[in-house]
C-alpha cells in the first residue's frame, strides 16, 4: 500500500471520480490544488504499488493542438477499489475538509 497522506487521498479523490478516464498531471494539479512536485510524487508512488498505469498519449492529438505530449494516468482495477475505500473513510473526509480550508489559505503544498 503507498504511503497515504491527505495529499494523496486528494489526488485520488480526483481521480475516482471518473475512474475510467485517463487524466494528465496538470488536470490533477489544478483540480487538487497541489504543486507539480506533491503531484508528480504522488502518481509516481501510486503507479509504483500498481493504483495506476501511465501511457503516453497518441502523438497526433498533442500535434492536432499543437502542444508538448502528455503523460495520462488511469486507476487500475485495484487502484479504483482502493481509491474509493480511502475516499470514503471517515478520517480522510475530515483532513480532507482541513486540508481544503489551509489550502484556501494558502497553506498547504
């Protein structure tokens, strides 16, 4: 299991919303409101203990927008059933309210 912080339960909310979807790195900066090395950390630890798979995405579509290529990240099977057990767990529903309120107050990296 990865170690678990209030960060990671922030980012893995996000990501359990829509646990099919693939989502990129700044997607999940924004909508946690975390900085790129919280993040990036924590994807990396969570595709370490097999929560989430990563790929590159097709090349065409970052050439379309003319953009640099992103890395999209996707729950597993496990991840997803994992995810939501910390999600809905009573302690991570309280540090997640206290989390978001130092991050309203710019407390929180």
């Amino acid at each position: 299991m990865p170690r678990m912080t209030v960060q990671t339960g922030m980012i893995l909310e996000e990501l359990v919303r829509d646990p099919s979807a693939a989502k990129y790195g700044l997607e999940l900066m924004k909508a946690a409101h975390l900085k790129s090395g919280t993040v990036y950390q924590i994807l990396a630890r969570l595709e370490g203990a097999g929560w989430l798979t990563s790929e590159m995405e097709d090349p065409a579509v970052h050439e379309a927008e003319r953009r640099p290529r992103r890395r999209l990240y996707r729950l597993t099977a496990e991840g997803a059933e994992q995810a939501r057990r910390v999600v809905s767990g009573t302690a991570f529903q309280h540090h997640s309210a206290r989390a978001r309120r130092l991050l309203a107050e710019g407390g929180l990296t």
